[in-house]
C-alpha cells in the first residue's frame, strides 16, 4: 500500500474531512481497521458568489490592463444604483478624472429612482470624455471592471468614443 493511499485511508477511518475534491464517506464501524472497499463518493461543487466571480475577471483583466502617463486606465466601476468612472494612472497611483451618477450636474438632469439606465450611462461618459479633453488626455485603456461589455458599460464607452477618447 503506497503512502498516500495510507493516508487517505487513516483518514477516512478516524471520519476526518480532507479538502481535497471528491469526498469520501466511509460508513460508521467500530474497528478502526482498514475502512471496506464500498465507500460513497459525494461530490460537492464550489460555490462562489457573483461578486467573487466579478473581482476574479477583473483581476485577469488587470494583468493586461495598465494605466500609464500618456495612456491612462479607464475604470469603470458599477453599482445596482450608480455608476463610477476613473482615470488612473497605475505609475503614479493617481487619479486625473473622474465622473458618476453621484454628481450634481447628471444627479440633477435625470430623475432615476432605480438605478442608472444607459441614457444615464451615455451622459457619465460624454462627461468623463469632456473632462479629460480638458486635462489634454486623448487615448485611454478601457477597463470594464469584470463586467460583461454589454448595456451600461458598453454604452458608456461609445459615449466616450464619440466625444473624443480613443481606446
């Protein structure tokens, strides 16, 4: 018997629980002999939530995606009732603009009890193009933030697209 397959058995045997996939259950008995060759597979899946999933794909994007002086990051950040926009440069740890749902001037022209719409997304992203235009920022690297490229995200980076940033 290899060494592994001890182990596994030792524990089975004395009803410890392994994190290691499968598990297998060994039906009660009173000697602590060698478990019977009849054990029960359970299989249980891992359960994330959507939030974790959502970080995990932002994280992978992140490796790809780098703010820097002359092409700063994008960020998009969304929420069920708001929606924040950044632009960072990664080198220095700065943020050079920034646009949400938050501010008074996009606050005050929709009336949304909600949650921002894609109208609302539009106008984050003519603000957020406006105001680097201004700070002389033109070329950005969009990153979505782990969200799918699709409604708010999608139209608030053609918004921006059509004001002036370039991806």
């Amino acid at each position: 018997m290899s060494t592994s397959t001890w182990f596994l058995q030792s524990a089975l045997a004395s009803s410890q629980q392994l994190w290691m996939g499968p598990k297998f259950v060994a039906p009660a008995s009173a000697s602590t002999q060698r478990p019977r060759p009849s054990l029960s597979l359970v299989v249980e899946a891992k359960a994330t939530t959507r939030r974790e999933d959502r970080t995990a794909r932002h994280s992978r994007i992140r490796k790809k995606v780098e703010g820097t002086p002359e092409r700063p990051r994008l960020c998009v950040f969304r929420s069920n009732k708001h929606l924040y926009v950044q632009v960072i440069d990664d080198t220095k740890m700065h943020t050079l603009a920034s646009a949400s749902t938050m501010q008074k001037p996009i606050s005050e022209e929709f009336d949304y009890s909600s949650g921002a719409t894609i109208e609302v997304a539009k106008k984050v992203g003519e603000v957020i193009a406006k105001s680097c235009l201004e700070k002389g920022i033109t070329k950005v690297a969009f990153d979505r933030g782990g969200y799918p490229y699709h409604g708010r995200v999608e139209a608030l980076a053609n918004a921006a697209r059509e004001n002036g940033l370039q991806f």
